[in-house]
C-alpha cells in the first residue's frame, strides 16, 4: 500500500511537499482512485506553473489512462479555465495540479466533479477509501486511455468573460486605464496579457512568466505586494493587481500604491452586482462583515457557509446567489460559475471603474472600515486542531457562538473565528473590529487561551 505521511488529505484532494510526502506513488495512488471512481471517460487535466508540475501530472496522466480515461490535456492555466473545461458535458471530471497559495516546494490535487466544482464531501470521501484500500479499476490492455491536448481552454475563458452581460468591454476599452498586474510567475501569465488587451488596458506586468520560479512568498496579502505597491505609483498607474499562482485569488492595490487588502476584493465586487442585479449573497464564515453590511443597505440577505470553496458553492447554488466568495479575494460570480475566479474579478472591477467614474482609491474610501487580522498558529502533524478548537467551544460556552465552522465568537462591533485549516497543519485565527488596536487585542487574548489548550 502507498505510503501516506506528511500529506494533508482532505476531501477536495491531496496537498504535501514534493519528495517529502507528496511523491510519485501517492499522486498515482490518488489518480487511479479518482480514475476508477468517475471512469471511464474523459478527464480535464490543467496545472498552476511550479517546477514539479511536470512530474505530477505525469503521474496523474498514468493513474487515470491505467483506470480507461482519457485525459484532457490543458497545460499550465487558471484553476478557474480548468473548471470551465470540466463543466462541458462531453467530460466526465477533471484534476487540477495545484498548491494554491503554497511555496513552490508544495503541490497537491484538486478534484472537481463533472459539473466543475470541487468534490463534496461524500463523493471525496469515496476518493480516499479507494486510497486506503488500494481499490483501483485496471482497464485491459487495448482499453487503456489517451491524451489529447487542449489549446483553446483561455481563448474560451476570455470570451465567457466578455460576454457577460454586466460587462461592457467597449465602456472600459474607451477609459484606456493602466494596470500593474503582478502574476508571481504563477499562471496568470497565461491568460491577464490577453484578458487585459481585450479590455483595452495598458499594463505593466511583474513576474508573468509561468516558470513556478516565486520570487515572493505567492499569497497576494499586503504584505507581499510591496513590489506591486511601488510599481504602482512609479508607473503612475489607476490600479495595481496581484493573483495568487493558479489565478483564483485577486488582490488589488489602488492608484495610490495602498494595498487594500483582499477582503477588499469581493466587497468591491459584491457592491457592483448588488447595484446591477440585486440579490443573496454567500460567503464563508471568515469573511469581512462589509459584505453583510452592503447586503443589508441593498435589502437582501448575506448568507454564511463552512470555509471551503465548495461550501460555498453548494450554498449559492441552492439560493441562487448573484455573487458569492471568501475574503481572501476569491470571487464567484454565478452568472458565469461559481467557482473562483480572479479573471472575471478583474473583469468586474474595471466594469466598476469604468462606470463610477472613480479612482479606485475613492471608491474603497465608500465603503465601511474594518480592521482584519488573519493570523494562526502552527501545530506539529501529531496534534488534532480540532480537538484543540472544541475545547475552546467549552471554554467560550456562555459567550454568543457561531457554530457553522469550528468557533466564531460574535461580539457587538467585532468577532473571532478559530478553526482547524483543512488543508494545512494549523488553526486559523481571524478576527475583526472597527480599529486595528481592538482587533489585535482580540487575536492576542485568543491566541494564548489556543496555546494553553494544546
Ligand atoms: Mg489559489
């Protein structure tokens, strides 16, 4: 049986360090299952930039051509772009080789269903029986899958966008802004040049080949983007982006070289929609208040999930939502899929601009004024995060609780949230409070109860 050690397995795939958790065997192992599961049939198969893509989607290819699937082969491209692929009916599922967010020494699978969504819980869970059991489908020699390469997924993607109904690309081609794009040699090389022409912008792009080399740690929070940030302003630009390597995060930096924060993003966002088209919105339980403040000023209602992008999915589904997310600027937009997109984010923001007539730096000064903190705590492999947050669920047991995801503690002008992560060995602490003094003491006080717990 496959060794499975040092590997953070959850139901939406399997993340690890390559070489040291993350090897061969285990990807292969997981490739076979997910073949067998879904199979026969054909499969997307799309990867984010890093160096050790290559070798994992070799593997991947293995597993699933051993199962009787074809694979779809759409190179380096967006997480988003493999999801739209997936959707089309003629495909039966798709595997994304990415580690998100991650250091370049990380890479994991993404397991989508053949709507495009990521896997739910049940059918994930199946995923890793068939691992642990090492209940593999082998077809016959002659039955053995193919691979035919895909070239037209970001052609595609650019023209869904497009043709959306809210944007009107002639209206931002006529405002000629100039944008600072900032890909940190993820994969967003691979679609912004082209996304941006359309869109008439002149840009200035740091870090856009796809080569997986970050420069920079590749979360797109502020205190990554200080290279972004001077770019900004020595280029005199209306607005500055940073997207995380498999583009499904969208940071922004305003024309003043101010990072304004990823929760930014889909506050920015979600007040544009709601001014198109009024209507639900879903977030998950970690995201800025500003959304349920701008839901509650249009007169509809701002809807929570667990934290995973698949929660919130689902939720949007099932409600209808017009625009849905997470803070860490992950923007759904149901008229296109409600999967992440940081494309279509872009999108809705220059359509924003375009329209208000606002520098960027004015339109964020609109909005309400939080103070986020998201910090968290590393625990060795060995500890159960979740049992460290359920006794804090004891602890804080007289205290006005949300539940929905590990514990949110709701005060009258601020809250917590502390909650296992699902992909990382850590706990997740965030909080928020109307000044950056309070926030922080709120993080200070919790983080010791958390280090009194383990
Ligand atoms: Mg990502």
């Amino acid at each position: 049986m496959t060794e499975l050690k040092n590997l953070m397995i959850s139901v939406s795939g399997v993340r690890g360090i390559v070489g040291d958790g993350l090897t061969p065997d285990v990807v292969l192992a997981f490739a076979q299952a997910y073949g067998s599961e879904v199979g026969p049939g054909r499969i997307v198969v799309g990867r984010d930039s890093r160096v050790t893509g290559e070798m994992v989607k070799n593997a991947v290819w293995a597993g699933l051509m051993s199962a009787g699937c074809d694979v779809l082969d759409v190179g380096i491209c967006p997480t988003p772009t493999t999801e739209l692929v997936t959707e089309h009916p003629d495909n039966i599922g798709g595997i994304i080789i990415t580690a998100s967010h991650n250091p370049r020494e990380w890479n994991a699978l993404k397991l989508l269903a053949r709507n495009g969504l990521f896997l739910t819980a049940e059918a994930g869970e199946k995923i890793i029986k068939r691992v642990n059991e090492s209940d593999f489908h082998f077809a016959h020699w002659d039955k053995i899958g193919k691979v035919y390469p895909y070239n037209t997924a970001i052609e595609e993607h650019i023209k869904k966008i497009l043709a959306l109904k809210v944007i009107d690309a002639e209206k931002i081609r006529n405002k000629k802004f100039k944008v600072v794009a900032d890909c940190c040699n993820g994969a967003g090389g691979t679609i912004l040049p082209q996304l941006f022409e359309a869109l008439g912008c002149e840009v200035v792009f740091l870090n856009p080949e796809p080569n997986g080399l970050f420069p920079r740690s590749p979360e797109p929070i502020p205190e990554n983007l200080g290279e972004l940030c001077l770019a900004v302003k020595e280029h005199n630009a209306d607005l500055g982006i940073a997207v995380d390597p498999d583009v499904d995060r969208l940071a922004l930096v305003s024309d003043e070289g101010q990072p304004l924060g990823e929760e930014f993003t889909l506050a920015c966002v979600t007040r544009f929609v709601l001014s198109k088209t009024p209507g639900d919105v879903v977030v998950n339980a970690s995201t800025t208040r500003v959304i349920d403040d701008l839901a509650q000023t249009a007169g509809v209602k701002c809807h929570r999930t667990k934290v995973g992008e698949i929660n919130v999915a689902v939720k949007a589904l099932e409600i209808n939502a017009v625009i849905a997310g997470e803070g860490n600027g992950g923007v759904m937009y149901p008229e296109i899929h409600v999967g992440r997109d940081a494309p279509v984010g872009i999108a809705l923001v220059l359509q924003y601009l375009a329209e208000s007539n606002l520098k960027i730096s004015e339109l964020a000064r609109q909005f309400p004024q939080y103070s986020m903190i998201k910090d968290k705590i590393t625990l060795p492999f060995d500890v159960d995060a979740k049992a460290v947050v359920e006794q804090l669920k004891d602890s804080h047991a007289a205290d006005n609780l949300d539940l929905i995801d590990g514990v949110k503690v709701l005060y009258d002008n601020s809250w917590i949230h502390i909650r296992a992560s699902n992909t990382e060995p850590i706990i997740r602490i965030i909080a928020e409070a109307p000044s950056r003094e309070e926030t922080a003491a709120l993080v200070k006080k919790f983080k010791s109860e958390v280090m009194d717990l383990q």
